[in-house]
C-alpha cells in the first residue's frame, strides 16, 4: 500500500524486506487482499480495493497480543495515523501516492541498460502512460536537481519529432527533450 503500485518479488523484498511466494501469496490471493500475476516469469503483486479496505480497518485495532517492542510502536504509529485521517478527512490513498521519480528511474534502467546513455523523452513517457504527464513531468522536475541527472534540450533540433517535441517538459522556460542519469556519486 505504501508503494501505491503492483510490485514485483524482488522490489518487494527492496521495500519491505519480505516476498510474497507459496502459501503465503496463495492464501493472500484467496482473501482476495493481493492480486498476484506472473509476468516474465515473476510474480508482480499488487493491493486488491479489499486489501485496502482491511488496511483502513487495521488501523483502529488494537495492537495484537505477543507482537512485541516493534509491533507496539507499529500499533501506537497506527493509531496516529488513524486519528489524523480522521481529522483531516483523508483516506489512505491520499497519504500513499505511487514514488513516480522512483518509477522514471527504473523505466530509464530498462530502456537504456546503459548508465549515462541519452534516453528521449518521448519512449520514457510511452513506456510511463499509465502515469499522468503532470505526475511525470513533477517528477522529471525533482530528478533534474540532482547532480546526477540531467534532462536537456536535444543539440540538433532538426532530429526532434512532433512526438519527441510534444513529450517535452520545460523546465527554466526551456522544453527539454533527453534524460540521462549517471552513475550516483
């Protein structure tokens, strides 16, 4: 839930240090709490609108019995999360929302294979359309502050397509058009 996006074994065990594999994703998929598929031989799970529903509810019980020192203070940060939706009227999903700079990261990981090598905007965001432009271009915006990541005008403007020019996100007053991300320093 906290990812806010279906997620696969090994970006499970990334997050949260656990995978979803054999009785445990079997009974998960039963309750209907987990959906799970397998894409390129990986299962890739995602949090079901019950699965959802059971962790609102979670957070008004109280904390379970011989869970110890780390699931009280779980259980009393719960609590507190529960009290501030409550008070503010906002639903999980508004406090979740999908890390979309972590989503550009991994698709720019994917389509270049490559540190340092120019990707286009334009295949970026056709592999992101599930992702709305604003979510992306926000997210381009917070990459490009770092000093690893550069999103830039193409040189040769003659090679720009329509696409490659309607996929671009101005930032300072300038449509860019190429993300590359090097090597974290």
């Amino acid at each position: 839930m906290a990812e806010a996006r279906e997620l696969t074994n090994a970006e499970l065990h990334a997050v949260a240090g656990i995978k979803l594999d054999g009785k445990n994703r079997r009974h998960l998929n039963a309750l209907d709490l987990v959906s799970s598929t397998t894409v390129n031989r990986a299962f890739v799970h995602e949090l079901t609108d019950r699965g959802a529903v059971w962790c609102a509810e979670e957070l008004a019980n109280p904390r379970p019995a011989r869970s110890g020192y780390a699931g009280g203070a779980l259980y009393s940060v719960l609590g507190g999360l529960r009290r501030h939706l409550d008070d503010s009227g906002q639903t999980l999903a508004d406090i979740f929302r999908p890390d979309v700079a972590s989503q550009v990261e991994a698709a720019y990981a994917e389509l270049t294979r490559k540190i340092g090598m120019p990707l286009r905007l334009s295949v970026l965001r056709e592999r992101l359309d599930a992702i709305p432009r604003k979510d992306v271009d926000r997210a381009l915006a917070v990459l490009a502050r770092r000093g690893d990541v550069h999103v830039r005008a193409e040189a040769d403007q003659k090679t720009l397509t329509d696409l490659d020019r309607e996929a671009a996100v101005v930032l300072g007053g300038t449509p860019r058009h190429v993300l590359t991300i090097e090597a974290a320093q």
